[in-house]
C-alpha cells in the first residue's frame, strides 16, 4: 500500500481552537453502518478546516487528511447538531467582549433570482436569435424579500443569551 503525502501542519486547526471547540461536540453515536469507528473528531475538525481554507471539493480531500465521504459525513453530522451554529455564537459573543458589536445597527444585502436559462416550467424560452421572447422581458422591479429580519433574529438571540452569561 502506498504512503500517502502528509499535508503540512499549518493546516490543523490550532489547539488553542480546537480546546475550545472539543467541549461543543455532541456525543459521538455508534457508526450507523457498523464497520470501522469514526475518525477521531480533531482529524475530521481539520479536513473540515482543510475543505473551508483550499475550497477543494469533499472528494479531492488529500487522503492523510481524511476520505472525503468521511469528513464529509462527519461535516453533515455536526451541521445537523448545530456545531457550526453554536461555534458562530460562540465567536459573535468573544468579538462583542473583545472588540464590541453595535447590536442597534446591522444590515445585509444580497438578492438570489433563478438561473436564466434553468430547466423546468419557469425557464426562459430563447428566440432563435438568443433574444428573450418579449413577453418575457421583466418591466418592473423586482419584489425582494427582506434579508435583515432573519439577521436581526439571529443576533437578538445570540445577545439574548450573552447577556445571560
């Protein structure tokens, strides 16, 4: 069997993270498939990290990380439990103590429209001269949901909870 190239050390999450992630986890359950263990948490945390930092798809994950459709089960696991959730909390809580955040003011912007040329009932039919058909052509503005009500639920609870603390 061949030995598999070690990815350099600057990609480990640091230990001084990874303490204060560890006591987030969630139980590890038994495997659902039975067979081999899970990898251990700190391994998956860092092929996690590894995907986040190179945007390198799950399954170009280099094998001394991890087998991508581990760390990738390992990845939904923790989503599921809320990890990646309580460890944004957790970071907005340190910030506001150290830095501050002006909780009166935040706002997002951004927009998401179908894809103009996307399958299905609702896709654009294109002339042949690769004109939209001119009962297609939009006259009037868009009616964008607004973004900020969900942002500004979100940080209402993570202040909730900081100022419990």
């Amino acid at each position: 069997m061949a030995e598999h190239a070690a990815v350099d050390e600057q990609w480990r999450v640091p230990d001084e993270l990874w303490e204060r992630i560890e006591p987030l986890l969630p139980e590890e359950r038994p495997h659902p498939k039975g067979g081999r263990p899970w990898i251990p948490a700190r391994k998956a945390m860092d092929a996690i990290f590894y995907v986040l930092r190179t945007v390198c798809q799950w399954k170009a994950l280099p094998r001394s990380v991890g087998a991508g459709s581990t760390v990738h089960d390992r990845f939904q696991a923790w989503r599921e439990a809320g990890l990646f959730h309580k460890l944004w909390q957790e970071g907005l809580i340190e910030f506001d103590a150290n830095i501050g955040i002006d909780w009166e003011w935040q706002a997002m912007v951004g927009a998401m429209t179908k894809a103009p040329l996307g399958e299905g009932k609702n896709r654009l039919r294109m002339h042949h001269s690769g004109k939209m058909l001119p009962h297609q052509m939009q006259t009037t503005k868009p009616d964008y949901p607004s973004t900020t009500d969900g942002l500004n639920h979100k940080l209402s609870t993570v202040r909730a909870s900081s100022e419990r603390r």
